[in-house]
C-alpha cells in the first residue's frame, strides 16, 4: 500500500475523481482504502430503541486504493512519490516538483 492513515490523498480515477480527502482507514488485505468524504452512500437505518424514527446517514466506503495518489500542495494534483532520506527522517517527495506530498 502506497498510503497510510491520515494521509492527505487525491482521488485520480472513478467518481469521485479530483476530491480530496484524509484516509481514515486502510484495508491492505483488499487494497482498499477510506477516504473522508468519498464514496459516500446512504445507509438506512432500522427504527428501533435507538432510533424509533429509523433514518439514513451517509457515510465513506471503501474504494481501491491505486484510484489514489499522495497529494501534493506544490503541483495542487495528485502526484507519485518516491523516498527522501533526510537525516534520520524518511521524507515522501513528488517525483515532479520534489515537495513533500501527502499531508501532515
Ligand atoms: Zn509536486
């Protein structure tokens, strides 16, 4: 997997291509990632003690994780990323611009 929980990612594929979101779950045994504010869909809820109305929410679903890339502020897209050594920190750089991507 390519990124990680609380990464700052754009989504560059499907339906909800360009948005841009925090990854609030990763799922490696299904390449599969969630994405604050993307895939969202309604799900309805039963009435019951809790809810005597019933209702619906929406909430993220999972999508595959290779329709995303890190953000990068300085190119304002998506971009690849490759690994910077710096000192003892290991930094994720845009293979264009060479700015740090994916958010802090
Ligand atoms: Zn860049």
């Amino acid at each position: 997997m390519h990124v990680r929980r609380d990464d700052l990612v754009q989504v560059m594929a499907g339906a909800d291509r360009g948005k841009v979101g925090r990854v609030l779950r990763s799922i490696p045994e299904e390449s599969r990632i969630v994405v604050e504010g993307v895939n969202l869909r309604w799900k309805h809820l039963r009435k019951g003690p809790k809810n005597p109305q019933g209702g619906r929410v929406q909430r993220e679903y999972p999508i595959p994780v290779a329709r995303v890339l890190l953000r990068c502020e300085k190119c304002g897209r998506g971009r690849r990323a490759r690994a910077r050594l710096e000192g003892e920190r290991k930094l994720r750089v845009c293979t264009k611009c060479g700015g740090e991507v994916g958010g802090k």
